[in-house]
C-alpha cells in the first residue's frame, strides 16, 4: 500500500513536474543486492568530455584488460554525457548515429566480450547536462532500452531537474530499473545538494555523488572545480551513510589526467581508497604512463577500498596541514592515510591512541605505496611525507588475539620508529 502511494507520488512528479510536500511519506525499496563493496570501473567524462565514440569507448575497454586494470579489480566500462541521440518514433532512445553508428547493444556486446561490465549515463531532467535528450518522462522505457541493450550501470544526472522533487524523480528510475528485470548497478548523481546520503540507498541507489565535479587538481573549490582537498573535506561525517551496496561518491578519479604530480595522485587514490569510494578511472587509459598505471593498480591500495567490511575511513586526526584517516579491515587490521596537504615536508606521528588502541599493542605495519614492512612499533610511529602527499600503512596486531596489557609497567617504551 505505501509502494503504491510512493510510485503514484513519484508518477506524479515526473509527469507534471511538481515539487511534492515535504511530508510526503516514501516507502524504502529493497536493496538490490548489487555493489557489495565499492564499484570500480572507467568513466568517459574526466578526459574525454562530449568528445566520444565507439571506437573510443572499444579501445578504452582493450586497455582496461590489457594494462591489467581488469585484473586488479576494475570492471564497468562507463559511456557518460554526449552518447545519445534522438528518441524515434515509438520514443525509444537512440544513440548518436555519426559517433556510435553501430549502436549501443553492439558496443555493449564487445565490451562484455572483454569480461567486462557496460555502463552508461542520463538526466532526471529532460535534458543532460549537455543537452542532449534525458529521461524525464521516459523512465521506465529508457530503463527497459537500457536492460535489452545489456546495460549493467546506470549514472543519473541531476541537469534541468530544479522543477522536480529530487528524491520522488530518483525513486521513479530506481523502480524503472528494478522493473526491467536485468540487475543495473544506479548511480545518483545531484552532486549532494539534497543531502542523497539521508534517501538515495532507499530508493534504489548503489553510489550518490556527494559534492559538486572534481576537478583535475590538489585545491580549489571554484563551481564544478573542486580540487581533491575541497572534496576530501566533504566527506568527513558522511561515513555512517556508506555500506556494502551503498556507497558515498567523492566523484571519479583523475589520477593520470596531467593536472596533478605523482606523489598529489598517489595521496588521491589513497584518499579514495580509505574513504571506501567508488574507484572510477577517468584517464585515458589507452595512453596512460607506467606511473598512472601503477597507482591505479596497487592492489594493496585498491584492497582497503575493497574490503568487505565496507566501512567508509573517517578523520581522527586534523592538525593544521596534517590528518590522519583511519579504516578498520576484515580481520581486525586498520588502513591508516597521513596526509599532508601543505607545501612543506614534514613528519606524522601516528599514536596508536588515533587507532583506539593501547600503547603496549604490538603492531606491523606495511607501507601500501613502498610495499615494504616497517620496523614493527609499540605506543608509536613517526613517519615523514612529503609536500601534498600522503603514506599509507596497513597496521596489525602482531599476534592477533594474543595481546595482553603487559603485567607491569604499561606505559609501552617509546616504540616509534621513522620511516626508512
Ligand atoms: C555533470 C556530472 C558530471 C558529468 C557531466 C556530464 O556535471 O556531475 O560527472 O556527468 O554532468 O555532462
């Protein structure tokens, strides 16, 4: 009964625009049991902009399974803005037939001949952000489009939507979705202006944007230009919304796009990992260095964001440039960011107390970026970093269920160690 009255409200929004009443009640839908951990994949946006094809979108795919991204973890192949165009005669959505002139089944086909999974983008509004044809309207036809092309990823935009009720329209692609009957990871995206991490997991959604678009740099929060550091800040508190099948969206990475040094890309794809965010390529990865291709495959890295706990990490330490962010593990280890967002170097040091440990707890610790195993501690550890950079450790417990405080003097000797 409030299914029925939560469709008809979101029928109604669609249809005629409406903004409905604050009180009106929605009733939470059932997960879809998609997106156990965080989704990882490629997106068309990042680098390419509206300036896509399939042949792109092919040779893109090739580079996923040939840099061995595919192997490390990464599977949706997402087409973003500019694939679409005109709706035919029975409103069926086509594709641009100059830049996709096989059409989207076939480019759908090849990239699950890759082993891989197809993802691809529209608007709650009647437009994308690009002008190009959304679904507003259409959504259970589009969705029913997408489910027979093989679509397995949908990201619904949030362009030429202010008339709608935001949670009513994204509740009536997520039902669309779950009525095509072919299981479509949903991925809002409304930039967070409606707080999505209070409704978007009850209506359907695997992933919700949280901030505006990242851009490819270390600061800045200019509109649609928010640098990694403004974005980061963003999602400190939302960490009670993240979970397996429900993820907070820091936006796709940029790692390797040109903006950012090594050691900037190297603190971002950390950053992304230990919040338990969707890790979402957005270079080209047909011509990427073997630098980008070794940040974005450290599988050390890309297993903290993976971990089946699906814990998002969260800031247990801000002290003017310097943070740490914790994330505890499967197994009782931790996955611990120092980061340094400031222009000079400078040492961290990592109390096991930021941990929610005692001193006397022996700990390993690994280095995720050097992979190498530092001096085990107690009590402590001071570890340089670099200018706008960050290490990241996994800690321990050196005998885990072992650890007793010791019998007498429990303060722990100084135990720290600096980083080699
Ligand atoms: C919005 C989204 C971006 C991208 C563009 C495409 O800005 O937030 O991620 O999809 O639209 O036009």
């Amino acid at each position: 009964m409030r299914l029925g009255i939560a469709c008809a409200a979101a029928a109604v929004a669609t249809l005629h625009g409406a903004a409905l009443a604050d009180e009106q009640t929605f009733a939470a839908r059932p997960a879809n049991g998609l997106a156990l951990v965080p989704p990882m994949g490629w997106n068309s946006w990042n680098h390419f902009g509206c300036d896509i094809s399939e042949a792109t979108i092919r040779k893109e795919a090739d580079a996923m399974v040939s840099s061995g991204m595919k192997d490390a973890g990464y599977q949706y192949v997402v087409v973003d803005d500019c694939w679409h165009g005109e709706r035919d005669g029975q409103g069926n959505i086509q594709a641009d037939p100059q830049r996709f002139p096989s059409g989207i089944r076939a480019l759908a086909d090849y990239v699950h001949s890759r082993g891989l999974k197809f993802g691809i983008y529209s608007d709650a509004g009647d437009q994308t952000c690009q002008g190009r044809t959304g679904s507003r309207g259409r959504e259970f036809q589009d969705a029913r489009q997408y489910a027979a092309w093989g679509v397995d990823y949908l990201k619904y935009d949030w362009c030429h939507a202010e008339s709608l009720e935001v949670r009513a329209a994204y509740e009536t692609m997520g039902d669309a979705l779950r009525a095509s009957g072919r299981p479509i990871v949903f991925s809002i995206c409304e930039w967070g202006t409606h707080k999505p991490w209070l409704w978007a997991a009850s209506v359907g959604g695997n992933l919700w944007r949280t901030t505006g678009d990242i851009h490819d740099g270390w600061t800045g929060n200019a509109r649609d230009r928010n640098g990694v550091l403004y974005i980061l800040d963003l999602q400190s508190g939302l960490e009670g919304f993240a979970g397996p099948g429900h993820w907070n969206d820091p936006d796709m990475l940029e790692v390797g796009n040109g903006g950012m040094s090594a050691d900037q890309y190297r603190a971002h794809f950390s950053l992304w990992a230990i919040l338990a965010a969707p890790l979402m390529a957005g270079n080209d990865l047909s011509a990427m260095s073997e630098e980008t291709r070794r940040i974005l495959t450290n599988r050390e890295v890309i297993a903290v964001d993976q971990d089946r706990l699906g814990v998002q990490g969260r800031r247990v330490v801000r002290n003017g440039d310097t943070e740490i962010w914790v994330k505890p593990l499967e197994g009782g280890s931790q996955a611990v960011v120092l980061l340094n967002r400031g222009v000079v170097a400078t040492t961290i040091r990592l109390e096991w107390s930021a941990l929610g440990l005692p001193p006397y707890v022996p700990l390993s610790l690994r280095d995720l970026w050097s992979a190498r195993e530092l001096r085990p501690a107690t009590a402590s550890v001071a570890l340089d970093v670099p200018p706008t950079a960050a290490v990241m450790v996994r800690a321990v417990p050196s005998r885990p269920g072992e650890v007793r405080p010791p019998v007498s003097a429990p303060r722990a000797s100084s135990g720290s160690a600096r980083s080699p």
